[in-house]
C-alpha cells in the first residue's frame, strides 16, 4: 500500500516539490483532447446528415475557402509553411523539457562575513535520509533534492514498518527532519514533498 503525502511546511503549501510541472502537461493535453473531441463530435454529427443532407455531402473544405487559396496562393503557402514550423517547434521543445533529467541543485550559504560555503544536494539529501530513517516507525528512506538553487525542495520516499503511526510519523518528520534541514540551509521555507509506503509482514505458513 502506497500513501501520497502533500508538502510539507510552515508556510503556505506549495504544489512545487509535487512534480515537475505536471501541471503545465496535464492542462495542456486535457485542453488538447476537449478540441479533438469536439471537432469529432463536430464531424460525425455534419457528417451522419444531423445538421441537414446538403452539409453532410459538402467537401470538407468550404468551396469559399478554397476559391480565396486560389487566388491568395503564396500568402496561404506561407501561412501552412510558418504553422508547420512552428508546431515542429513546439513539439520539439515539449519533447525535449519531458526527456530533460530532472535538475538536483547545490545550495549556497552565506554568513554575515561575506564568507560562502556550497551544501550539495548529494550531501544534504543523504543527511535528510539519515535523519529520516531515525524517525519512529520509519525502516527506510530515500530522499532526493530538486527544484532550483533558488528554490529548493526535497522529495522523500518513506517506507513504513507494520503498524507505523503514521500521523506521528508525520508530525516527527517535520519537527525533526524537516526542521533541522531548514535550519541547516538557513531557510524559513522548504517545500517538501512526502509518499509513504506501508510494508506488509510476510505471511505466515500453517502446518
């Protein structure tokens, strides 16, 4: 059994540590399939006759349409040729931020003395797991950084011994793990994102 845990903060949550901009891929292909459904809908029912015989036998370019393409032939070239482009565009950038690895960034302190260290995300992701699996009810833990230098947030995989509480396990993790990685970076805000799975004891044979 697997449980999705929101982030976890003192401030106002924030959906950042969730995904990566899941958002932005589900809108749009949501968007996306409602115009190609509707222009489906749109042709079976022109097509079925429901709007009358003679628009269910017109072709399917309006005959208007194609009289102003043929006198107007090098502007509605240009015009198929730029959205072309520009579709081959956007469907190569879309590709290729899906296919980007994910960035894990290293974090910068600076003291009141102008001096400056760099926390890297291998180190302070290993220090939260460390922490993490001295939680209560916690048995193993795999935590990674994400986000970017500026904004920062972690991403932890919590795996539940049987029985766990796990609101205790919650409230631990953000008074102690969490807590102590904000003071660490000296931040106020570090958003969180936590997935709780709850192992199962194995089973138990009769004889």
């Amino acid at each position: 059994m697997e449980q999705v845990g929101g982030p976890v903060d003192d401030a106002r949550p924030s959906s950042t540590p969730v995904g990566r901009s899941l958002g932005f891929e589900r809108s749009l292909l949501i968007v996306l399939a409602f115009v190609l459904l509707a222009a489906g809908a749109s042709a079976l029912v022109v097509g079925l006759g429901l709007l009358g015989r003679f628009r269910a036998e017109r072709p399917v370019l309006d005959p208007v349409l194609q009289d102003w393409v043929g006198a107007n032939r090098v502007p509605a070239l240009a015009a198929g040729v730029a959205l072309g482009v520009l579709l081959v565009v956007l469907g190569g950038w879309w590709v290729l931020r899906s296919l980007r690895p994910e960035r894990r960034p290293d974090v910068l302190l600076a003291d009141e003395s102008g001096g400056s260290a760099i926390v890297t995300a291998v180190a302070l992701a290993n220090a939260v797991r460390d922490d993490a699996e001295q939680v209560t009810g916690v048995s193993s833990a795999r935590v990674r950084m994400a986000g970017t230098e500026n904004r920062p947030h972690l991403r932890l995989a919590l795996s539940l011994q049987e029985g766990a509480d796990v609101r205790g396990v919650w409230a631990e993790l953000d008074e102690k793990v969490l807590a102590r990685a904000r003071r660490a970076l000296e931040a106020e805000r570090l958003p969180a994102a936590v997935h709780f799975r709850l192992e199962r004891a194995a089973g138990r044979r009769v004889t």
